[in-house]
C-alpha cells in the first residue's frame, strides 16, 4: 500500500499541466510567470504546479480568463 501512495503524484511538470488543460506548452509557462497557474520552485531550476491548487482552479473557476487568450 505505501507503494501505491509513493507513485501517486503531487505535482506535474508546467508542461504537462499545460498539455492536461489542453494549452500549449508556452502558454502555461506565460501563465505560470503571471502568476495564473499557480507553481512551486523546487531548487533553483525545477517549477512545479500543484495537483491539488490546479484542480481547485478549475472548481473555482479561475482559469476561464485564459481559455479566451489570442495569443497576442
């Protein structure tokens, strides 16, 4: 059992988040530099957002402003 929480994640990489929302790659990372995704540092290179922030964004619906993005 404690194997099965170990290989449960609790965090995806800023571009796997952007491929579970089904937006591009450099427009989580415009989202995770202002602050619209939310994302955590670890070390001084590795960003990563939170499964659980990420999945209470959608619930409260935090991230209707980006799905109208035109990318300009």
């Amino acid at each position: 059992m404690a194997k099965q929480q170990s290989e449960q994640k609790l965090a995806v990489s800023v571009e796997q988040a952007g491929q579970m929302l089904g937006i591009s790659r450099g427009l989580a990372y415009q989202m995770a530099k202002t602050g619209e995704l939310p994302t955590v540092r670890i070390g001084q290179r590795r960003l990563v957002v939170p499964l659980a922030s990420l999945e209470a964004m959608l619930e409260n619906g935090q991230l209707t402003a980006a799905s109208g993005h035109d990318g300009r």
